[in-house]
C-alpha cells in the first residue's frame, strides 16, 4: 500500500519508511501548498467546507505539471463533502464543461464517493477516471470500505481498465486505520496526524500487520500492483 503525507517533509519520509519498509511512502498535496520536494505524490481538492476555491485548485494542478519533478500519481476531483449527488454534478462539470490544464489528461483521475446515495449507482456514474477516492465521515468508511473495494476491482465499464479502478481512502483515523486501509485491500491512503501529532507507533502497526500476512504488497511496477504505472522513489 502506498501512503501519502500531508505536508510532509523529506526527513520525515525517511522516517516513515524506517517504520514501515513494506509500504511505500509519498506527499499529498492540496492548493494550500505544494512544495517541489522529490517523490510521489498525488493532489488533493482541498474542498474540505463550503469555501472551494476552482482557481486555486486549476492553478495547483498546472503548477504540478510545470514546477514539479514528476508528475503527480493522480488528481482528485473536486467534491461535495458528505453529498454524493452534488459530488457527482460537480465531478461531470470539472470532466466536461471546465478547462483543465494543458497535460492533465495524461493524468489518472479519480471519482470521490461520498454518503448520500448506494455505491452501486455512484458507480454507474462514473466516467472518465482511472481510480476511486473514498471521502466521508470515518464511519462510513469503516462500514462500506470492503464493499467499494469489491466494486473497485470487479468494475468494467471502461474497456480501457484492465485491472478495474485503483482505491484511495482519505484519512481512515484511529491508531487502527492504516491497518484496516491495508487489509481491506486499498491500494493507497492518506493521513494528516502521524507527522503532526509524532503517532509513529501506527506505521509500526502497520508494518506488524504486513509481516503477520506473509504477503507484503507488490511494490509499483511488479506483477499485481495497481501501481504498475507509478514509479517508486526509494531515496
């Protein structure tokens, strides 16, 4: 599984991934800063509340294509916190009617699922992204992750997708979450409070969990990964 920091540091990626060897380890980035340190990463919405700002968020996503070493491993669209219907309408607005950069199509995208509405018609709706970004409150998360994993990996309305759409889940909480995240089978999570609150006894669960199963994840590139695509920085 690969996890991203939210303003994470270089040292402090070095650190995580003393704590845990078996995962890789990268940036989450959202139009509140992005700074050009080496390694993956992916870009956030930062519709986190009602104040969405469209120009900081296409202005984030050119900034990844021009000023950064690499490319992003994917973008997240813009969402609705808590409102899978709104989520959808903006989803399709920000696919279809809105300029993005020049480049991103080139990028993987992923749909945000949000409560509101079943997971098998938010499923239905999606179009034109390569992955799935689980937002919401923590509980729902916890009880439909298995169940949006499932649908992930069996999903086959885009004939380009061999291997289905690739699973994210924001910020699954808890001193379990990161475990849950790995052994419900996401292909990547990120987190905000092992870097601000020094929580790194949850990578150090992690990582017991991993060992425990005998079968660490491939890492990107390797037969099975989902990342296959996305190279891994191991400096």
């Amino acid at each position: 599984m690969r996890l991203y920091y939210t303003g994470a540091s270089p040292d402090n990626l070095r650190k995580a991934r003393e704590h845990a060897p078996s995962h890789s380890h990268g940036y989450g980035w959202t139009p509140a800063k992005m700074t050009p340190h080496d390694g993956p990463y992916f870009v956030d919405n930062g519709a986190f509340s009602d104040s969405f700002d469209p120009d900081a968020y296409y202005e984030t996503l050119d900034r990844s294509l021009t000023e950064m070493p690499t490319s992003p491993d994917f973008f997240v669209l813009p969402d609705v916190y808590g409102d899978a219907e709104a989520t959808i309408d903006r989803h399709l607005e920000w696919l279809w009617e809105r300029k993005l950069p020049i480049g991103s199509g080139e990028l993987m995208r992923y749909w945000v699922l949000q409560p509101g509405l079943p997971l098998e018609e938010q499923f239905d709706r999606i179009r034109g992204c390569q992955g799935v970004f689980v937002g919401g409150p923590k509980r729902w998360k916890r009880a439909y992750g298995d169940r949006i994993v499932e649908l992930a990996n069996n999903y086959d309305d885009d004939p380009t997708l061999t291997d289905g759409l690739r699973t994210h889940v924001g910020n699954p909480g808890g001193a379990d979450g990161l475990v849950w995240a790995y052994e419900t089978g996401f292909d990547s999570c990120d987190t905000t409070s092992i870097f601000q609150n020094g929580y790194w006894h949850y990578l150090d669960k992690l990582e017991e969990a991993t060992q425990e199963t005998g079968s660490p994840e491939p890492e990107p590139g390797e037969p099975g990964s989902k990342q296959a695509t996305v190279t891994e920085w191991s400096a």
